[in-house]
C-alpha cells in the first residue's frame, strides 16, 4: 500500500485529490495562548493516531479537510512550550471556526535535575548528534512543499513568488559531505506563479538551496556536528514541553564563526537556540541568528565578485526551522527565513534596505516510491496555471 505521511500542511495543493473516493469535512480555526490571548504560530495540529495534519499560520489560524470515517477521532494542538489540545471531531461542525486555548507550560531551571554546566550540555547535543539516523527519515524519500519569497525594498513590495515544489533526497538524515548533500538533494518547482516578470537571471533565482541549508539536522556543517561542538558556548535556557515530553532549550554560540561552519562567506556572528526532546533527543526545533559582514546574490555560500556601488550597512537574518513527528521518524516541519540587507550608494549615499522573507512547509513526503530528481532548478521561469491557483488555498500569510 502506498504510504504517504503528510507532514505540515498549510493547504492541500489540490483540493479533494487526497480524499477524492471520501466525503471530507472542514475543520479550520485559531490557535491561542490561553494566557495572553495572543495566536500561537505554527502549532502542530492533525487527527489523532493517524497522518493527517496541519499547522497554524502566523496569525494562529489553520483549516484542513478530514474524511468524514474520522468523526469519531481527537483533534490535537500541540506546540513548543504548551499542553496539548484535543477536541473530539465529532463536536465540530464542519466548516465551523473553532478556538483551540493552549495553556502555556514550562519548568524553572532550578526545578530541573540536571546541571547546566557546559559538559552536560555538551553531551545532551552529542547524542542529539549521534541519533540522527534513529530519530528520522532515511531516503530515499521526495515531498512536495509550498514555497513562498518575498522581497520589499524601503518597506515597498516589489517581487512575490510563491510555488509547489517537489523535492527529493537519496539519503534522507545521514552524516555527508556539504558535497554530497547538494548531490543527493535535488529540486524542482512544479507551478509558480509570481507578481513581476523574469526578465533576468536573478529574477529567476528562488534561494531554494539557502532553505535547504538551514535544515540543520541535514545539514552537517552546523552544531550537530560533532567535530565542531566545541567550537560554541552553551547555556542552558530552560525545560519546556512539547506533546508531553520535556524539552531542553540550549542557547549556542559561535566563537569564531566562518564558512566551515556556517555556510556564509562573510558571517560575523552567529547565535542561536536548539529544542531537543529528553526522551529521545531529537530536535524538534531549531532558531539561529546570523551577522554578516556582505552578501552575494548568489546566496549566502559565494563571495562578492566585480564592482558594486553598493556597499554594504548592516547585513543580518534569521531562520527558524521545526520538525514534526509521525510514528517513530520526524521529518521536516517547516521552515521560515527573514533576511535584511542595508545598502549604502557610493555616489549619494542613500540608503536602500531589502527585506526578504521565505519560507518551505512540506506537504506530503513519499518514502515507498518516491519521485527521485536528477538536479536542482536553479532558475524558474514558468507560465502561470490558472486553473492550478484558483484550486489553491494559502493559509500563509
């Protein structure tokens, strides 16, 4: 039987293909902090005991389609830092917006038996290392994933792409090479549709390869590499909760930061908090905070080559990146990118800030027959789909 686990899943790229020999309802909603009042983003929310699930987006909201032989199922949220919320589906109407209220939940540092000395930690973040390839997905493997860009210039929109990609990764989470990683990870975007003409190479470019790179667990020049663990101060944040299990929260530092170990050219510094589970140690999140010096269009990766009459201001960006659990394996969650970049113009000296903002929620990960790709498309320049979009329901924003 083919065997599909849906992972994040902000909206189904087609409705009704997943479920078309089911009558399906509609649950949809918003998440939030019992507390405060405010929307928890991104929580995890999906039937109980089976692979159905989404997420909710930056303003708490989510909705979904279930079949109808679920209605005797638990809904749930669940999210770093709450209780879980279930909620009997057969109390929901369908199409009816429902609030899920998440108690806020976590441990002080002083109730927890375990020391914050940085031998402690750095054990706890070796054998997060050392699970990998038990805690996760092996390949081959391919998904599909919503992809959205956006990039505004002094506060002004000025290029909107959003896609339906499909990936595929030989391997899946085993240790690599940064060289054999951009071998066995291919890409490709199945429909695009764009707010501006590609009239250039680098309206064309999408940063694809960039998201990849923040997967920290599949990427092995970052913390999880055991070679460099030492190379970062650590500290202990705190103990927080997610679906139950208790979860370290250990803040990191890089003391000397460059290429090696980051996969920027010209980082200056870089900092950041890894979430690991006590039961298993997986991580099951991961934020990073990263200064650089400049920055090439051709990604992080590659240094400034020719003139420029831009000099570089400030340069610093953010990535967030979460993993969802399904059986035994996690797998990718989703990840969110905001980059800023100031310029300077040598001649006026004007200064130009560009914002970008990208982020890749995967949808459905195929691991019994999976679509393997042979390269990465680099440049997409692809005619809009109509038919496909008007189908198409974004839940991001």
């Amino acid at each position: 039987m083919r065997h599909k686990i849906a992972a994040l899943v902000i909206a189904f790229f087609l409705p009704g293909i997943l479920f078309a020999q089911n009558k399906t309802e509609t649950i949809k909603g918003i998440v939030i902090d019992n507390a405060t009042g405010k929307p928890v983003q991104y929580a995890n929310i999906g039937i109980e005991g089976t692979f159905l699930g989404s997420a909710s987006n930056a303003s708490g909201q989510f909705e979904f389609n279930v079949p109808a032989s679920e209605k005797s199922g638990y809904l749930y949220a669940s999210a770093v830092g709450y209780e879980t919320v279930k909620k009997a589906v057969s109390s929901i109407n369908s199409g009816e917006s429902i609030v899920l209220k998440m108690e806020p939940q976590s441990y002080k540092i002083e109730d927890v038996d375990i020391s914050a000395q940085s031998l402690v930690l750095y054990r706890i973040l070796r054998e997060a290392s050392q699970k990998i390839s038990d805690n996760y997905l092996l390949g081959p493997l391919s998904s599909q994933a919503y992809y959205r860009n956006d990039i505004t210039e002094n506060g002004k929109l000025i290029h909107h792409r959003e896609a339906a990609v499909e990936i595929s990764d030989k391997t899946g989470y085993v240790k690599e090479t940064p060289a054999q990683e951009q071998k066995d990870i291919n890409y490709r975007f199945m429909e695009v549709r764009t707010n501006f003409p590609v009239s250039s190479l680098a309206d064309g470019m999408t940063q694809m390869d960039e998201l990849l790179s923040y997967d920290i667990v599949r990427n092995s020049s970052g913390i999880l590499n055991n070679k460099f663990l030492h190379d970062y101060d650590l500290t202990l944040d705190q103990v927080t909760q997610l679906d139950g299990d208790s979860i370290w929260v250990i803040n990191y530092t890089l003391n000397h930061p460059d290429i090696s170990h980051t996969g920027d050219f010209y980082v200056t510094a870089y900092k950041g908090k890894i979430y690991i589970s006590k039961k298993n140690y997986a991580v099951v999140k991961n934020e990073t905070w990263v200064t650089a010096s400049n920055y090439s269009r051709q990604g992080r990766s590659f240094a400034v080559t020719g003139k420029s009459n831009l000099k570089p201001v400030e340069i610093h960006y953010n990535f967030t990146t979460s993993y969802r659990k399904k059986g035994n394996k996690y797998t990718l969650g989703f990840t969110k990118a905001t980059r800023q970049n100031v310029w300077q113009n040598n001649q006026t000296g004007n200064k130009q800030t560009i914002v970008y903002q990208t982020y890749l929620l995967p949808s459905v990960i195929e691991t019994v027959h999976p679509n393997m790709l042979t390269q990465r498309e680099y440049f997409v320049n692809k005619p809009y789909n109509k038919a496909f979009w008007d189908s198409f329901n974004s839940m991001v924003q």
